[in-house]
C-alpha cells in the first residue's frame, strides 16, 4: 500500500467528525499491507510511530520529477518574472492554507525577520479569504489575515501557475 503521510494523527489536521474514520483507515491499511511505500524518511519515521509498523515494512520511494524541472532558464518567462514578480529576491512557498502546512509559523518568522531580510515571500498558493459574515456573527477570524495584512507590501500571491513557471520560480 501507498502511505503518503499520516497528517490524521498529527496536531494540524482538522478535529472533525471524519478523524476517527480517517485514523482507523490508515491503521488498517498499515495492520494489513504486506509492505507500505511512502515518500520521505520522515513520513516513514512517523508510520513507525502513528501506525505501530516496522520501520523495515516501510519503503521510501521519492517522488520523480517531471522534465519541466530542468537547470536550464526558461527566458520565455522573462517578461512574467519582470511584471509580476521584479528584480528584488524572494523566498519561496508552496502549499495552501491548511494548518499542517503551517503557513502561519512562516509569516511569523518572516514577520519577525522583518527588518532583516529584503526579501519578499513569493506564496504560490490561494490567498485566505476573509471571514464570512455568519463567521463573523460566530466570532470566527482567520488568525493570519491580521498578518496577512501588516506584511501585504512583502507578499506576493501567485495562484494557478503552471508547471514551466513554478519551476523558473525554482530556478531563480
């Protein structure tokens, strides 16, 4: 069986009625595989732990990569890079707003290295949206829009690339 992670057992994944559902899933998965292939060492390390396997049943197979991620520049892109990004460096996010993510200990950081660092942070990803007003009603607020806000000159928020420009992204 393919194992990906085990983000049901871990502080960051969503306390909801489908947890339990979820956890025994990859339990019995795991009691019942001959072998289990995941992508990282850490992902095998947190099986072992989460899902009282082997560590010795736990194949790691990384990810391949597609011919798009090549070393050479891609200067078809120039003109993009020069209007929507410009020559000032950045540092680099992928992923989405999920809690495992932990896009907001990255905005803290960078807060906090604020005056530090030039850079800007190039998130590819959705930008959170505001609160709706029936949240706002239930007192509910996205803890990172407040950031969001106070670093917006910083930011840059990249949503729906491609793969030839998340991987000029890489590259530069």
């Amino acid at each position: 069986v393919t194992i990906y992670d085990v983000a049901p057992f871990t502080d960051y994944h969503p306390k909801n009625r489908h947890l339990l559902d979820d956890q025994n899933r990859l339990l019995h998965a795991a009691e019942i595989a001959d072998r289990i292939i995941t992508t990282s060492s850490f992902s095998r390390l947190e099986m072992h732990r989460h899902l009282n396997c082997e560590i010795s049943q736990v194949d790691v197979v990384p990810l391949g990569h597609d011919p798009v991620f090549h070393p050479h520049r891609n200067q078809y892109l120039d003109p993009f890079f020069d209007e929507r990004i410009g020559p000032k460096p950045y540092i680099t996010f992928v992923g989405n707003a999920e809690p495992r993510k932990n896009l907001a200990g990255l905005l803290e950081a960078f807060m906090l290295l604020e005056n530090q660092i030039e850079s800007r942070l190039l998130l590819v990803s959705g930008k959170p949206s505001a609160p709706t007003w029936t949240d706002r009603l239930r007192g509910k607020a996205d803890p990172l829009l407040s950031t969001i806000s106070r670093l917006e000159g910083r930011l840059l928020w990249m949503e729906g690339i491609d793969d030839a420009t998340l991987a000029e992204i890489y590259r530069r």
